[in-house]
C-alpha cells in the first residue's frame, strides 16, 4: 500500500491530505484527482479544500489550474459560516478583487457564489 492510500484512508478531517499535498508538491500532480476528491469527501467545513486551493495558487496557478475549481466550488459548498472562502477572494483573483467586484460577478460563477454569500447586502 502506497504512503499517499494510506494518508487517504486514514484522512478523517482533510489535514493529514493536506500535509501530503504540501510535503509532496513537486510529485503529487498525477495523483491530484484523488487527492482532491478525497478532500471533498473528508472536509466537512471547507477549511482544507480552501486551504488547498490558495496553497495551489500561490505554488503555481496554472499548473494546478485544472483542480481549483472544483477545490473552491466544495469550499463553498462545505463553508457555511463563511470561515475559510473570504480567503479565496483575494488569493484567486487579486488583491484588487474588491476593485473588479462587478466584471469578476459576471465572469465568474465561484467568485459570483464567494462574494453572494460573504457580502449578502451588495447588489448581485
């Protein structure tokens, strides 16, 4: 049995995947499939498949292109008190998000969900 199977079986909560994702990024892109879909199985509050996603895109957005957006739309999903998304704004799209605010809510159905749910009192 290989080290990442048994991270994966034995992963209750996401942290011990996350682990391997970080210790391990320079190797683990053939497994990311697994991986990711373990972290949305296993992370009941989105707070690793958050902390993934902005890991990702600080380590190599286009790279790791193909796995954020299924790591940010179970964020969202996961995140019900809002925790861990308000994160993503800035670390996705820019410190500048907040200045694009109105074009990335029409291009962009997860930023559009982020911000829908974060700031519930600005116009859609």
């Amino acid at each position: 049995m290989s080290e990442l199977t048994k991270i994966l079986e034995g992963d209750t909560d996401g942290m011990a995947t996350y682990e391997y994702i970080v210790n391990n990024i320079d190797t683990c892109s053939e497994d990311m499939t697994a991986i990711v879909d373990n972290l949305k199985r296993v992370d009941v509050s989105g707070q690793f498949l958050a902390s993934t996603a902005r890991f990702l895109m600080a380590v190599d957005p286009e790279r790791f292109s193909i796995w954020l957006t299924p790591l940010v739309d179970a964020a969202i999903q996961k995140d019900r008190e809002h925790k861990y998304i308000l994160s993503l704004l800035e670390a996705i799209w820019g410190k500048d998000y907040a200045d694009r605010a109105d074009e990335l809510r029409e291009s962009d159905d997860n930023f559009r969900r982020i911000y829908k749910r974060v700031f519930p009192q600005s116009p859609i």
